[in-house]
C-alpha cells in the first residue's frame, strides 16, 4: 500500500532542506551546523559551501548515518574517492519507493 510515513518523513525533509538554503553564508559553512544536521536533521549537504562538501568529516557523517547517497552533492574529489555516479543516486531514489 502507499507508505504514508514515507511522504511525511518526504515533506519533513524537504522543509529543512528549504530552511539551509536561506542560511548565511557563515552557517553554511559551520562544520558543527552540517554534522548537527547530519546527525539529527535531513542530513542535506546541497546547500553547504563549498569547503564543506569538499570535507572529508561530513562525508564519513553521511556513510555513519546510512546517507551515502547524499554524497551526490558533494565535490568531484569526494565523489571520486567513494565511487558516487549517478547509477547509485538514481539506484536510491528507486529503492526508497
């Protein structure tokens, strides 16, 4: 059947995604901030400056909290080195239907 807490969990994520995007560029760039959201939050780095997606910390915080996908959204160097495509992004987003 439809999974109704997966389009709640959906929508919760999306608005704290939408709130990181409006942050100074000062918060965006708070490693503390990024783990905090890792850990307790959305776990979006989309919106983190660039340091950070290129941090090696917040990338083993997305493996350590089962969000390998988000490395998606993380630099060329970080996704070289963890072998993230679009074939993985894409295989996530079908399997989590």
């Amino acid at each position: 059947g439809y999974n109704t807490n997966w389009n709640n969990n959906i929508k919760i994520g999306f608005y704290q995604t939408y709130i990181l995007r409006y942050l100074s560029p000062r918060l965006r760039d708070n490693l503390e901030l990024a783990l905090l959201d890792i850990y307790e939050g959305s776990a979006s780095v989309l919106y983190c400056s660039e340091r950070l997606k290129d941090s090696e910390k917040v990338a083993k915080a997305l493996i350590d909290t089962d969000n390998k996908w988000r490395l998606y959204d993380m630099s060329d160097g970080i996704r070289n080195k963890y072998n993230i495509n679009e074939f993985v992004f894409l295989q996530y987003l079908i399997l989590s239907i």
